[in-house]
C-alpha cells in the first residue's frame, strides 16, 4: 500500500514539473514572438 501511495506522489510531482516547464515553454515563444513580430502591438487593431 506504501508503495502504491508513494508511486503516486511522484506521478503528481512529475505531473506538476511538467505543468511548469510547459507553461515557461509558453511564456518564452509568446515573448519571442513579441519580439519578433514585424507589426508593433500598439498600432494593431
């Protein structure tokens, strides 16, 4: 049963890793493409 519990405490644990590193992975390629972007954000629209 201790095992059962601790398999999935480090399931979650690494579920969570992965939630974060996605969620840098995103805020990165969203500030790249800021940077990037041949149009400036403020005279879209």
């Amino acid at each position: 049963m201790k095992k059962l519990l601790l398999l999935g405490l480090v399931a979650a644990g690494g579920f969570l890793v992965y939630k974060q590193v996605k969620a840098a992975d995103k805020s990165e390629q969203d500030l790249w493409t800021e940077a990037t972007d041949p149009v400036p954000a403020a005279s879209r629209g």
